[in-house]
C-alpha cells in the first residue's frame, strides 16, 4: 500500500508513525528529521546480496545533545519505533548507514561531533559520536600535539566511536581498538544516563585513566550491541614515536604464510614488532596495480597461475607482509636486525623498506596508516570486480602457521564453487589471528548475487564447524553468525536485551539480538 | 582539478536548430525545478569519463542547457576526500551528475550523506568480459519524477548489444496517481507482476521466462500481459553507437528534468536481447548518481 513514507517501522501503522515523526520534529527541529526518499536514498545504499529495500529506513533523525537523544528514546518507548544508531563507524560491506531492519529509523549522530578533550601529557581524547579521525589529526596539527591515532581503512571520514563501537580495528601499536577504549557515556533506552567505571564519581578525573572502576566492567555490552546509545567515548593515544620504519616483507608462494606466521608471532607477543602484523595476500592488494580483466576472461574464479603471473608482472609477493617498528633510532636498529635475522633465515624473504619502493601505492598506503595517518587506497579493492558488492568474511583463529593454510584452501574451495576470488589477509594480533576475507561481487549481475550469498552462507556454516568464529559480520548476517556461538550465549544477550530496552527500540537484529 | 565550460555558443546554436525544427522531442515537466538549478557534471577519472561527457553534452543540447558545468577530478575519490568534501560543500544549490569508479562511489556516497544530499537517482552501469554477455544497469530512482531507465532503453535499444536494465523506486506513486501507466516501445512487450509491490518487465527479443531468467526476477507465476502502449514522450531523436555516451545522455537528461513516463510500479526491468548480440570487446564499469547539494 503506498504510504508518505518509504518503509515504515514493522507493527507501528502510519498514523503512529505520523505522531512519532511530529514530536521528533519538536525535539529537533524539521530539518533534523528527514522522511523524504531523496533524503533517505544515501541510507539505504548496501553493498550485501540481498534487496536494498530490506534495510531501507523509514526516517534518518539527527540529534546534536545528549538532552534530545534522551527525549528520542522516550517518544521511541511510546510509539514501539526502533533506532538504529550510527555515527562516524562506516561498516562498508558490513551493511554500510543501511539498519539491520526494514523500516528501522536511523539516528544518525554525525553531527554531535565536539571533541570534548584531548590531555597530551596522559595522551587521551574525549569524544563525542560524530568525531572523525580527520577532525582529530587536524587538531593534533593545529595545536602541535606529538600524539598519533590509531585509524581503519576508512581513516579520515572514519572515527573512533563508530568503529571501536563496533569492535573495528587499525594499524599502529593501538590498533585494538577496544583495548584501548576507556570510560563511556550511554544513554539508556529508558532515557537513564550512565557513565562506566571511574565515571560514575561526579568529580572524578581519573575517568580516561583507568577502565575498571568498581564492580562488573560494563563497557564492553555496549560494543556490537543495541543496549544504550554511547554519546562520549574515552580512549588513548599513542605518543608520536621519534622513528617509525614500515616495512614489506615479500614471499612467492602460498605455502609460505605457515613460516611468516610462526615467525611474527613470537616477534608480537614479544614486543619486537608493536603493531599487528598483516599478510596479504596478491588479490587483496592487486586493484591498486591491475585490472581483473587482463587476467581473466570468462566466468568463475581467478586461476593459480593468472595470479603468478600478475604477481610477477607487479613485482608483488604472492603473500605481502607489513609492519613497522616505532621508538628511538637505537630501539628501531635493533629490533630491525631481530626481524630481518628472523625472516631472512629461510631464505625466502625478500624485505622491503621505504627507500626501496618510492611512490609505490602498495607499500604507500600501508605505510600511513601504520602511522595512524588518513589513506583510503584499501578499498581500490572494490575496483577488483566492481559492481558494488562487498562482504567481509572475519574469522578468528589462534596465531600458529598450522592455522594458516588449512583456512585459506578451505575459504578458496567454498569461493571457488561459487565463481569468486580469493581477496584475503591474514592479520597476527597477539595471540589470536584475524583472517580477512573481503568477498567482491558483481551486484549487478543477479546470478553473481544469488553466488555471492550462497557462498557467505557457506563460508560461516563451513568456518564455524571447524570452531572459527566470526568477530564481525554484515547486517543480513548477524543472526546466522550469533547462532555459531551457542544458545546460552544468545539467550544471555536476549535477557539482558529485556532488561534493559523491555520495548526493543534500540537497533533490534544487531548482533542477532532482539 | 580542472574545471571547464561548455561553450556557450555551441548550446544556444544547439538549442536553436531544435527548436528550429517546430516541434521540441523533449518537454519539461512542470514539477521539474531544474531549469533554476546550476548543473554539474563531476567526472572521478573513469575511462567512461570522455564518453560519458559527451553523451552529457548532447542532451544538453538537445535541451537548449548551456549551463553545465564539467569538475575533471585528477586525483581520485581515495586520495582526493578533502578536494570533494570542498567542492560539496561549495555547490549549495546546485545539481550534481557525477561518474566514479566503484571504490570512489562507495567513499562518494559517505561523503554526500554526511552534508545532506538530495539523492535523486543512482546508477551501476557494467559491461564485463568475464560475466554475462549483457550490458548491464543497475538504478535506483528516488521517485517515477527521477526516472533514468526508460530513457535508456529506448537509447541502447538503438545499438547491438543485448542490456538489462533494472530500476528500483523508493517512494511509490501517490494513490492519486495510482492509475495503471506503463512505458512502452515498439519490440517490447511489456507484463505487470501481480501483488502489492507491482513489477513491470519490459522485454525485446526474448520471451518473459527468458527475461525474468536474465534479470534475476524469480516469481514465475502472477504476470498480467501489459497491453502496448507508444511513448512519444520517449521517443529516440538523437543517436549514438556507444552505449556510454547514451548513458550519459539518459543520465543528463533525466537531471535536467525532461518528461518520461511514469510508470506505475515499485520496480521496473527492461531485457533485450538481439539475434546477432555483439559481445562486449571490453570491460567497462562505472557508478553514476544524480543528486541535489
């Protein structure tokens, strides 16, 4: 039935709906409230396999205070229209601005975006939602603070709430997001306003300094979860170290990334090499330098042997190992020899540092944002295949070589069924290791779509058999992808969902939770 | 970045000679403001660019427009953020066409929401050689006002090769203007699927199953025969034999607010496939969005 509104929230009739949009308009004023396709068309933009008009919102509202977003939740609570929450966290190809619902309305927190304070001598920052990492390094610019982010891929339009958020991750030694969050401002769905740990005391300072507080740590439910809205976000900086060597390590077959990992691992574990350690393999790093289409012809997946051979006309490695040392010049020297001593053993390794590639964009963009600067050439990934369509695959295993290759054949059998790719990387954190797969389809091709679903469907049913849980996933995911971690932790969540949101207005279907 | 004008005095000599021939092909509509509005062609460093441009510029003409405005990026969107956040934040007012490759789309969009776009239509526009031999165009339109694909058809329908086109509304018509109308083309037969959120398939060449097949439309049973119907409001005055430069033409033309049928429907699809379908050569690939700042 055609309505004013391009979806409406499911189980609220339009007249409902016309009551809760009028009172948002009083909160925040008509321009704030947008119900007009026009307005709502860069919301509704997926990059996943299925119909956009299953996550399209019904309203996009935009709130600047805590003051009105506490006014939302009770108009939410007295209408039963459920938010979905974003900020500055960019979820490409994890369901983008889109909500996990159709008909959800967006509260869209971008421009609550004060950066409340930034200390240099404890090196933290206090936020609000809407901050972006780019808003954060001009500021460092401008008043001459030697402190560094920690940023994704989307670095500059990126920030630190959205992606810590939703437990995103960078490249610099601070590149666990989370690990380095500290102290939250929530608003409760019942409009109630918490502050976590040390923000609990009105005239505590010690709020960005110490994350425990007293009691249960609590943070950590309102990351990849729909219990409270964070309007203020604490987290530390890293001081600008005075050298930072990134360097690029290559080896030439598939085989090798059993060594580089039992080689990097006790290198991170012990310290030697601070920031996590990626291994990429070719495709994930080819758009930047080649077209598909110079290697392949006709449908199905890229052969082994078009691979060798882009790889050699691009003097790539098949697997491109990045890192960066950060300290002094004596601390950088000597940890150097430790890794080139390490790697160099086998003879397979070939090293790679600034003064050998030049302007080379592989190493480049690596290199920034190993020093937490603004660089988004990652995502010439999209430009593989093109077409628009995109899923990051996110397994975890332990950091061990044995991990490594029975993985990657596993994710190339299952992608190769279904005509696509192998764009993956390994990442080493400490003692676990991220294996990244992001899963680029033609969207424009319906056959291609109906693959690329199949395959994702595969991929997690396949992955977590074998006890590789998935630590992120896209929007029309989320409910497969929180069954793989058992009943008893999804009926935790369920009750704590109830407790505290007993409407179910906030982000209902994040994580699977409802 | 270079920017660049159209010559003026090639548009007024344009417009002229069309409107030189008595009676003009195309008309505004009424709920169309565009004429009012700056229009700017921003072109991201595509291969698609040159043609595209050209495509842009012969509507123009076509339409007696001599305003457009052409933004040549030198850099790309990955590495050019701040050179488009300012241009965005500059162009107040103004109606953008832009042509991106699929990573820049992808940080485009982010960048446009961000200041409060009004999105009227989005495009995938895809020509592979390692997929299907049909070229194919993904749109979303807003509303029917907004509506690219129509044009397009009867645009590529001119060359040899087969094409899909599928268009997606966001707002459904009005219930006033609920009325059954459906585009129409000499070749094509057109079916409405039965239900609440009606599709129309417009197919040349090939049967409904084989359409819906090429289309990926997978209700087989509910579609009613659409009795055809001749739109001369998108009737086909100016040609080419490159299926880019028609989309730019389509694109632009549909920007500048020229008259096509309103289909009523929440989605619509177009297959056409020809006895002799010449197979794409080459791997083409690019995102268009229309969009008022």
């Amino acid at each position: 039935m055609a309505s004013k509104y391009i979806a409406l929230p499911k189980g609220v009739s339009e007249k409902s709906f016309d009551a809760a949009v009028k009172e948002f308009r009083r909160v925040l004023g008509e321009a704030h409230v947008l119900v007009k396709a026009e307005q709502l068309a860069p919301y509704t933009k997926t990059m996943m396999p299925v119909p956009d008009a299953d996550h399209t919102a019904s309203a996009a509202i935009m709130a600047t205070t805590v003051e009105q977003i506490q006014k939302i939740v009770g108009i939410c609570n007295k209408y039963k229209v459920p938010i979905w929450t974003i900020s500055t966290g960019k979820n490409l190809g994890y369901g983008s601005a889109a909500p996990a619902e159709r008909g959800q309305v967006v509260l869209d927190l971008h421009r609550m975006n004060r950066i409340l304070e930034v200390d240099g001598d404890l090196c933290y920052a206090l936020v609000e939602p809407g901050v972006t990492y780019r808003q954060l390094y001009d500021y460092f610019q401008e008043h001459k603070l030697p402190l560094w982010l920690s940023v994704p891929a989307p670095s500059a339009i990126a920030g630190p709430t959205g992606n810590t958020m939703d437990r995103g991750v960078g490249y610099t030694p601070y590149g666990e997001h989370f690990l380095n969050a500290c102290g939250m401002e929530v608003v409760l769905a019942n409009g109630e306003i918490l502050r976590t740990a040390m923000g609990g005391l009105s005239k505590s300072n010690t709020w960005q300094c110490f994350k425990w507080g007293y009691g249960p740590y609590l943070d950590g439910i309102f990351t990849q979860s729909n219990y409270g809205i964070v309007t203020k976000f604490g987290f530390w900086l890293q001081p600008a170290p005075p050298v930072c060597k990134p360097f690029q390590i290559q080896y030439q077959n598939e085989a090798d990334v059993e060594e580089i990992v039992e080689i990097m691992r006790p290198l991170r574990i012990s310290g030697v090499i601070p920031n996590s350690g990626v291994i990429a393999h070719a495709l994930y790093e080819a758009a930047l330098k080649a077209k598909r289409s110079d290697y392949v012809k006709g449908p199905g997946s890229i052969s082994d042997d078009a691979v060798r051979q882009l790889v050699s006309d691009h003097k790539m490695g098949i697997w491109n190992v990045y890192a960066a040392l950060y300290g002094t010049k004596e601390q950088v020297d000597v940890n150097w020899k430790i890794v080139t001593d390490a790697f160099g053993k086998s003879g397979k390794a070939k090293f790679l540092t600034e003064e050998d590639v030049g302007d080379d964009p592989q190493f480049g963009y690596r290199a920034v944002l190993m020093r937490g600067g603004m660089d988004m050439r990652e995502f010439s990934l999209y430009n593989w295949r093109g077409g628009g369509g995109s899923l990051w695959f996110a397994p975890v295993s332990q950091a061990r070589g044995s991990e490594t290759l029975k993985q990657m054949k596993l994710a190339k059998q299952i992608l190769s069924r279904h005509g696509l790719d192998y764009t993956g990387e390994f990442i080493v954190g400490l003692r676990d290791m991220h294996h990244i797969l992001d899963m680029v389809y033609d969207r424009t091709d319906p056959e291609m779509t109906k693959a690329a679903y199949q395959c994702f469907d595969e991929l997690i049913t396949e992955f977590s058999a074998l006890g590789y849980g998935s630590y992120r996933t896209n929007t029309a995911f989320m409910n497969k992808v929180a069954e793989t971690y058992g009943p008893v932790q999804r009926s935790i969540n369920r009750r704590l969902k109830k407790a505290l949101d007993p409407n179910g207005i906030l982000a209902p279907g994040k994580s699977g939770i409802r | 970045m270079e920017v660049d004008r159209r010559s003026l005095m090639k548009g007024v000599l344009a417009g002229g000679a069309f409107l030189a021939l008595g009676v003009p092909s195309w008309a505004f509509a009424d709920r169309s403001p565009q004429k009012s509005k700056q229009c700017v062609l921003l072109l991201g460093g595509t291969s698609a660019d040159g043609l595209f441009k050209s495509g842009a510029r012969a509507a123009c003409a076509d339409m007696a427009y001599e305003g457009l405005r052409t933004v040549q990026l030198k850099e790309g969107v990955l590495t050019g953020t701040d050179t488009i956040t300012g241009l965005l934040n500059q162009s107040r007012g103004a109606r953008w066409i832009t042509v991106l490759d699929d990573a820049g789309a992808v940080i485009f969009l982010e960048l446009a929401r961000s200041v409060g776009v009004r999105m009227l239509s989005m495009g995938v526009h895809a020509c592979s050689t390692d997929g299907p031999s049909y070229i194919r165009h993904d749109l979303t339109s807003t509303s029917q006002d907004h509506s690219v694909g129509g044009l397009l058809a009867s645009h590529v329908l001119q060359q040899s090769e087969d094409f899909c086109i599928t268009e997606h509304f966001l707002r459904e018509p009005p219930a006033e203007e609920r009325a059954l109308t459906s585009w129409g083309a000499p070749g094509f037969s057109s079916h409405r699927s039965a239900g609440p959120d009606p599709i129309h398939v417009h197919c040349s060449g090939c049967s409904l199953p084989d359409g819906r097949r090429l289309l990926g439309l997978e209700a087989t049973e509910g579609w009613i025969p659409i009795p055809p119907q001749v739109c001369t409001r998108e009737s086909v005055t100016w040609r080419s034999e490159n299926w880019v430069v028609s989309v730019g033409y389509a694109i632009t033309a549909s920007a500048l607010g020229v008259d096509t049928v309103p289909e009523s429907c929440a989605s619509r699809a177009f297959a056409h496939q020809s006895r002799n379908g010449r197979r794409a050569q080459r791997a083409e690939r690019f995102v268009s969005f229309v969009m008022d700042i």
